[in-house]
C-alpha cells in the first residue's frame, strides 16, 4: 500500500473536518458522494449559486491550509 498516499487522504479528511458545517456540508456531499451542485443545493435547500460559493470558499480554505504539506 501507498502509505504516503494513504496519510494526504488522512490530512485532507481532516482539513475537511475543521471546516465549518456550511463549508463542510456541501465539500461532502459534492465530492464524496459525488452529488451535482443542483442535487446538493435540493439536499440543503438552498440555491444553487450559494451551493457553488460555498464549495469555493472551502476549496480556498483547504487549499490555504494543506499547501505547505502538499507542495513538498
């Protein structure tokens, strides 16, 4: 096994798991159980656009805090 491989999805879980329920909510549900923004946006009831703002703003957030640990 790719231990190393194996520990990023670790850290990003866990990155993940920091972000607040707004931000996490959406990460979750559109890359792990690869629902579309418009399914996601049904799920939580809210439009599709603040499903898509939502999904940015944590991509920004994870990107910002695992990027010393991924550009090594």
């Amino acid at each position: 096994p790719d231990y190393r491989q194996k520990d990023q999805r670790l850290m990003v879980r866990k990155a993940v798991s920091r972000l607040d329920e707004k931000y996490r909510i959406p990460v979750l549900l559109y890359y792990m159980e690869e629902m579309s923004i418009a399914e996601v946006a049904a799920v939580m009831q809210i439009p599709q656009g603040t499903v898509k703002s939502r999904l940015d703003t944590a991509r920004k957030r994870l990107e910002s805090e695992l990027e010393g640990y991924f550009n090594e």
